[in-house]
C-alpha cells in the first residue's frame, strides 16, 4: 500500500545525537518507510526530550525509580507503545537494559545502536564512553558501530548493520566517541531504520 509507514517508537537517555540523527533522516528522505510517532526517555533531564518536542515530536519519560520496579517500569513502557500503535522501537543511546519479557514481546522489532563492532566491547556494563575506553585500552587499530535486533542477551541479537572506524593516534575516549558517532552511529542507524521499516509494511 503507498504511502503506509511503520509507527516508530524511539528510546533515549542523554543527549540524543542519534536521535537527532533520526530525525533528520525522516526530513531528507533517508527514512521514508516509517515515521517516528513518540519518543520516550527513561531520565527526565535527557537533552533528547528537547531534541524530540523541536521537532514536534510527543514525548514520555518513564522513570523506574518511581514505578518501584522493573516490571512496572516496562509495563509503563508497553502501555504507552499498545496505546500508540507502535510498530518499531529504536533504542538510540537507551542506557536500560530491558527484560526478556519485554524483549521476546517484540521479536525482531526492536533496533539498537551499540558504539563497537559487536561482538567487541559489548553486553553488560559496555556503554557509552566504557566502550571506548575498553577499546583504547585494548589498543585495537579499528572499531565502528553496529545495528542489531534486541533479544535476551544484552547486545546478542542479529546484527542488521556494521561500519567500521579507524583508531587514530592520540584518541582519547572523547575524540573517538566523537568520531564513531559522526562517521558510523549516524550514518547507519537511519540505514538500518529505513530497512527495517520497509521489511514490516511490506508483510
Ligand atoms: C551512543 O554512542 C550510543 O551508541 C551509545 O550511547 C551513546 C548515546 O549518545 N549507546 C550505548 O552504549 C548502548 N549500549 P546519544 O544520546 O547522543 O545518541
């Protein structure tokens, strides 16, 4: 059917980079295939919920502390996907991990950006600035980005895409971070997204 596109939920932390990302992607037309409907963030004070209401974007924040627990802080979650229609979610820089309840609820429908090329530097305790870390620790000459479909294992599921970036001398955390985001996380999440939509308004 012309002109359907698949409901996008996206999910945020902090500063929203890759959020922002996204949405300019559904501007200029790399992302035609969906559209994002809601975002929502598990901290109030995420950069992200201003990056999503300059764009006219609905937000929600879902705080675990005030629900009690995890189970109430994923119901919360889910109400607010059920109630919307939500055909993707996007976890652009979600610092949460979620349950196997929730997960196996959205088989296949859940994306996320993971700053390495997984399998390095990845799962538990391996986020944002850590894996950046480990990797300059480690002293690897290449590291990159990878879009992956969420299940049980913290950052086990399919890899959908990859791109790979150079280590320069001198990187610290910080500069590498920087140049991960700007030359993979950007570039390929949107890929992702665009391929991802596609695949579910075809079915
Ligand atoms: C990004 O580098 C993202 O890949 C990473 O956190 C950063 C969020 O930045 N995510 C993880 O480490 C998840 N395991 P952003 O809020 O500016 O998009």
């Amino acid at each position: 059917m012309t002109g359907k596109k698949a409901k996008i939920a996206v999910m945020v932390s902090g500063g929203g980079t890759n959020l922002q990302a996204l949405i300019d992607a559904q501007n200029s037309g790399i992302i035609t295939s969906g559209k994002i409907e809601l975002v929502i963030s598990n901290n109030a004070d995420a950069y992200a919920l201003t990056r999503a209401r300059n764009a006219g974007i609905k937000t929600f924040t879902v705080l675990k502390k005030q629900l009690g627990s995890q189970e109430a802080f994923e119901d919360g979650i889910i109400s607010i996907l059920d109630e919307n229609g939500i055909d993707l979610i996007v976890l652009a820089g979600f610092m949460s991990i979620l349950s196997e309840k929730f997960t196996s609820r959205y088989e296949k429908r859940i994306l996320n950006v993971h700053p390495s090329l997984i399998p390095s530097f990845c799962g538990e305790g391996f986020y944002g600035l850590r894996v950046h870390r480990a990797a300059l620790e480690k002293g690897v000459k290449v590291t990159g980005a990878t879009v992956h479909f969420v299940n049980e294992i913290p950052d086990g599921g399919e890899i959908i895409m990859q791109k790979a970036v150079e280590v320069e001398e001198g990187d610290t955390p910080e500069t590498l971070q920087r140049r991960v985001m700007e030359n993979a996380e950007w570039i390929i999440l949107p890929k992702a997204t665009q391929k991802v939509c596609e695949q579910i308004i075809s079915k």
